[in-house]
C-alpha cells in the first residue's frame, strides 16, 4: 500500500538487505498514531503496531491519540484506527503485528 521493498543500495552493496529495508521505511514514515478512546482494541492496537515497528526495525513509537476532536478529524467512524503519515489506514479492527508489517511492506 505504502512502500515497495527495493533491492538494491546506494552504498554499492556494502550492507544488507535488511539493512537497506530499514533506512527506506523509516526516510518514508514520519508519523504513526493509532486513534482510541482508551478501550482494551484501542490498547492492543497500539502494542501491536509497536510491535511492528519494532520488527521493522525502525526507531518510531506509535502516538496513542485520545482525544476525541484530533480523531473527529481524521473523518473515521470507528476506532481504534491506525494512521500512518495522516492517511487512515485501518478503523474499527485490531490489526496484528503481521497486518500492520504487511501493511507497510507492500
């Protein structure tokens, strides 16, 4: 949806693969906030994007928004809702780790 995993590096091949996913994601996300009213989806959403982004290996925590006027403007009709770089990528599910990796890796 978002990014596309290159396979090659600018350094001329001097570092990994892995390596060179990491620095893509993170030039490319610059905000992840999971929108919630503080409820036990709303909760896990936000670990489990953490747990994500973490598993990308990118240096990012996921902003946990609350409240209700910041949500109402992201014009969504349930929560907990996954925002990444303010696009709504997901509302009114609880999105796995495994999702949310997909999500970002397309």
């Amino acid at each position: 949806m978002f990014f596309k995993k290159e396979n090659s590096c600018a350094c001329g091949g001097a570092c990994s693969d892995q390596n060179t996913q990491e620095f893509q994601l993170s030039d490319e996300i610059k905000s992840v906030k999971v929108l919630g009213s503080c409820c036990k989806n709303c909760h896990i959403l936000k670990e489990n994007t953490d747990a994500a982004l973490k598993e990308l290996g990118l240096n990012i925590n996921a902003e946990y928004v609350t409240d209700i006027q910041k949500i109402m403007a992201y014009n969504i009709l349930s929560t907990p809702a996954l925002v990444i770089n303010e696009q709504v990528i997901s509302a009114g599910k609880v999105l796995s780790s495994a999702e949310i990796v997909k999500m970002i890796t397309k």
